[in-house]
C-alpha cells in the first residue's frame, strides 16, 4: 500500500507542469560582413548605441552582436551614455562619420522609426472614393 502511493507521488509532479515550448521563431545568423555593415548604419544614424537597440533593430543574437561589436566599438562606462557602445575613433574615421549623426543614444523609442519605415514600403497607397448609387 505504501509503494502505491508513493508511486503516484512521483508521477504527480509532472502533470501539473505544461510541456514546454518549442521556438518558431529563431533569429537567422547574417554572415560576419552583413552584420558589420549593419553595425556601421547604425552607427551612422546615431554616434552612441545600447546592445538592447542593436539588438532590436538588427535582430541577431545578442552574443553575435557583441562578438562583432567589441573589435569596432567600445562600451562608455562613465557619464551619460552610460552602457553604450561607441565606434573607435579610427572606424569612425573610416565610416566618414561627421556632423549628420545624431550625438545621441538610439533607444528603443527610436527604434520605433524603423519599424515604421520598414511597414511603409509594404503598403499601398489608397484615395478615398465617394461612391454613388446607381
């Protein structure tokens, strides 16, 4: 008697919990030199930038993008860019990077642009048509 119930002990546990979820949806590596000059457009449009918003725009993951990022750029640890990535000083010479980028931190509200720009092209324009009846 004791070794049935203990036996339906063990299996108790397990009904409970759902079963766990397969991910659809996985973010596809872009090769090394996609991801570089990715990185490089990003640094275009703003001189400073978080992991989280390169993340979000670039959608990679995120030890990729770090991987990449730490041979262009380094990370400011002080001051009010805090925790942002900025280009080394020589890959911005390289980038021609000079008073049209924005000396500010792309952050997520930001990134929002984007995926506004991107949702445009897939759109078609459409006139407003008064209709009659016959």
């Amino acid at each position: 008697m004791a070794a049935t119930s203990f036996n339906t002990f063990t299996t108790a546990g397990n009904r409970g919990k759902p079963p766990k979820k397969k991910q659809t949806e996985k973010a596809v590596r872009m090769s090394q030199n996609e991801l570089l000059d990715a990185l490089n457009a990003c640094f275009r449009d703003y001189r400073y930038n978080s992991l989280k918003a390169l993340k979000q725009r670039l959608r990679q993951p995120e030890v990729f993008i770090k991987s990449s990022l730490e041979s262009i750029a380094t990370l400011v640890r002080s001051g009010p860019f805090n925790g942002n990535y900025r280009l080394n000083p020589e890959h911005e010479q390289l980038l021609n990077i000079g008073h049209e980028t924005k000396d500010q931190a792309a952050d997520e509200a930001s990134l929002d642009e984007y995926d506004e720009e991107d949702d445009d092209d897939d759109e078609a324009d459409f006139e407003d048509v008064k209709m009659t009846e016959d």
